[in-house]
C-alpha cells in the first residue's frame, strides 16, 4: 500500500493523495531528480488481472512516453511499483474544459478559437507522430489559469491505420465520428471529427447530437446533418460555421486533411477583424442600449 512520504523508484516522494480515478490512484510527489512537483498514476491493484485494463493502462504510458509538445501533459517517467505500473506525470495545475464550460456555459468566440488553435497544434503534432489519439473531449483537455490547454490521457490511443477489429467502439459517442461507430481503422479524420465537436460545444454549450440513449446519440451521428453552431448562436461568424461543419463531415475524405489545415483556417478567421465586432440588438442600434 502506498503511504505519505514513501519513494518509488529512489526518485518520487509521495507528499500526498490526490484523487482516485475508475482506472488509477494519483498521488502528489517531490522529483528528487528533476527538481519538481509531479504527479503519479498507479494503477489500481484489482484491475490488474483484467488484461484489456492493463493493456490500456501501458498503452497510456508509452503513447503519451513518446511525445513532448507544449499542449500536451508530459510523461517524465513510468516504471512498476508494488507489482503496479505508475506514470509520473507534469503536474497540472488546472480544471479541465468540461469543468470550465459546466460553470460558464459556453465560451466566448475568441476564447473558443484560442482552445482550438491550441488542440490543433497539440494534436498535428500527435499525428505526426503516428498517433491518433482516439478520444477528444473537454474531459481530457486541461485549461490552466493562464489560457494554456493541456491534452490528457492517451488509453485508447492507437497507430494511424491500426483496426477497430475485435474491439468495442473506442471513444466517447458524443464526439465519435461515423466512421468510428461502423469500426473503421484509426485515422486523421477520426480525431479532426472530434475537435470539430469541441469547437462547436465550446461555442454553443452543447453536443451536436444529444439523446435519451447512447444508441440514439449515435445513430443521430450516422444520418443526421451536422447542424450549424451559429442556428443556436446567431452571432457565431458564418466563416466558424464553416470550419466546424467542414470538420464534422460524414464523410472522412471531405474533412481537412490534417490538423494543421484546420488550425490555418482558424487563423484566417481571427484575422478577419468583422468577426470579433461587437453584434448589437436591434434595440441598441435604435436606442442605444449595451
């Protein structure tokens, strides 16, 4: 059992408990070697003799391992204690997007654009790096005090190309694209699917699609049109409509290519300066009114 002030690996010293999570306890830990605060995921010992949970656990631990991006959390080092794989981690301190938008609801136009540069950035580099990551959603993206957007946990991460074969659906339905939901291979599109999503939640407040069943969310994914953000918020710029609808197509090939041709077309919408124009009423053009 691991207690206050005990070392792992002659490196981490535990300070104290942070959380207990469905998969993993995490601890607050003193690096001795690098200087710093860092957080420690051990997996929980009674799910260690399921091997799909302790598959997804060190898949978790090499993908994000492998990877050192700015908008991702860092993985400094991974080992066994007490027979139990652990990750430490970049400490965060921060909510995630899913807490920030519980309280506020939505976000503004540019705060929303300024997550979506940041995601864009963070995930071109992951698929660069061979990988998909499989699960976007404001759960796993960390905002800290200072704007910066932190992308998290990589469990159901796969290769480009990998098969769904075998598999149940990977991913949260809510943000899964269609493809996904028929067992398509891992790809690009899947993950630009996803990001088109958060952006149209983080403007709007809400999913595209909403259910009383997941099999309802997920067959509206499949048939339904994808609806645009700016039908629910008037002021939402026809040029953002546009790039979440182009994200969020059924069809994979008619989405953008990357990450960084979505990020692009971001850019060019924040430099068209109507955009961010106050949009008054039609009473405080007549009287005036803020």
């Amino acid at each position: 059992m691991i207690k206050i002030g005990d070392k792992i690996d002659d490196r981490y010293r535990i300070t104290s408990r942070i959380a207990t999570g469905g998969m993993a306890d995490v601890y607050e830990a003193n690096d001795l070697v690098g200087r710093r605060i860092v957080s420690i995921k051990i997996m929980k010992e009674e799910l260690l003799r399921d091997p799909i949970n302790l598959a997804r656990f060190n898949n978790e631990t090499s993908a994000a391992a492998s990877l050192n991006h700015p908008n991702i959390v860092k993985v400094y080092g991974r080992g066994l204690v007490e027979g139990r794989p652990y990750m430490a981690n970049e400490y965060i301190k921060g909510q995630t997007l899913r807490d920030k938008l519980n309280f506020s609801m939505a976000l503004g136009l540019m705060d929303s654009c300024e997550v979506m540069l940041q995601l864009t950035s963070g995930i071109d580099y992951i698929h660069r790096h061979g990988i998909i990551h499989r699960d976007i959603k404001p759960d796993n993206l960390f905002y800290m005090s200072d704007g910066t957007i932190k992308i998290s946990d990589f469990g159901i991460a796969a290769p480009i190309g990998s098969s769904n074969e075998g598999d149940s659906i990977q991913g949260t339905i809510y943000y899964c694209a269609p493809e996904v939901l028929t067992g398509a291979p891992a790809s690009i599109a899947n993950d630009i699917y996803s990001m088109g999503v958060v952006f149209f939640e983080c403007l709007t407040g809400q999913v595209p699609f909403d259910g009383a069943t997941l099999e309802e969310v997920a067959l509206k994914q499949l048939k339904k049109k994808f609806p645009e953000p700016s039908k629910i918020v008037p002021s939402i710029p026809k040029s953002i409509d546009k790039i979440i609808v182009t994200a969020c197509r059924k069809r994979p090939e008619e989405r953008y290519k990357n990450a960084l041709e979505m990020h692009d077309a971001i850019v060019a919408a924040m430099q068209d300066k109507d955009n961010f124009k106050e949009r008054k009423s039609l009473l405080s053009r007549i009287f005036g009114f803020k």
